[in-house]
C-alpha cells in the first residue's frame, strides 16, 4: 500500500459545484513518482495511486472522449 501521507492535493479546474469533482496529488511518495486520485467529497475515504505514464495515458483518453459510449 501507497502512504499519501504529506501529499499535496489540488481540485481539477473542471471541478463543478454538482459534486462531482476529483483532486490530484502529483507530489506523492517523492522519489517513487505517483499520482495520487481521490474523490474531493471523501478526502479521507480511499484513493488511487498510479503512475505517471498511466495517469497521463487516463488524461489523454478523456481528452480523446474515449469514454463516452
């Protein structure tokens, strides 16, 4: 398991006032080099850590609308 202890997390810019929003911590496990995702309503519920080829492999996937059906 991944400690985010110390991470700094910051909301995504398309974050909107419906609830639905995630925050990013890019700072996390300092020589590790992860991503830290959680859910913004929950910050101490659990949270994902990826990394950073795979988080910007996800970014250019919504970007490319991949996953609308």
């Amino acid at each position: 398991m991944t400690e985010l202890t110390g991470a700094v997390w910051r909301t995504s810019s398309r974050s909107n006032d419906q609830g639905l929003c995630v925050e990013v911590a890019t700072n996390v496990v300092a020589g590790h080099g992860l991503v830290g995702i959680r859910d913004s309503k929950d910050p101490s519920g659990p949270a994902l850590a990826v990394s950073p080829p795979g988080w910007t492999a996800f970014v250019a996937a919504i970007r490319a609308d991949a996953f609308r059906g």
